[in-house]
C-alpha cells in the first residue's frame, strides 16, 4: 500500500493510510482491527 498511495503504514496510526485509500478504507481498516470471537 505505501508503494501505490506514498504514505508509510504506521500500526500505532494506521488512519492516514486509511484516508489514501478511499472507499476501501473500510474493508481494510476492518482487517487491521484485533477482534475476538468467544463463539470459537
């Protein structure tokens, strides 16, 4: 993503890679969140 938008991924501040990407911010930004499931 760096290479394509020319911000750096920071993973203490992952929303200015996030404000490059557009629409698919979302779908991204969802992979990038810890979740758990107490279901598994």
């Amino acid at each position: 993503m760096t290479e394509l938008t020319g911000v750096e991924f920071d993973p203490d501040n992952p929303e200015a890679l996030l404000k490059e990407l557009g629409t698919v911010a979302r779908f991204v930004g969802a992979t990038l969140q810890n979740t758990s499931n107490p279901r598994c």
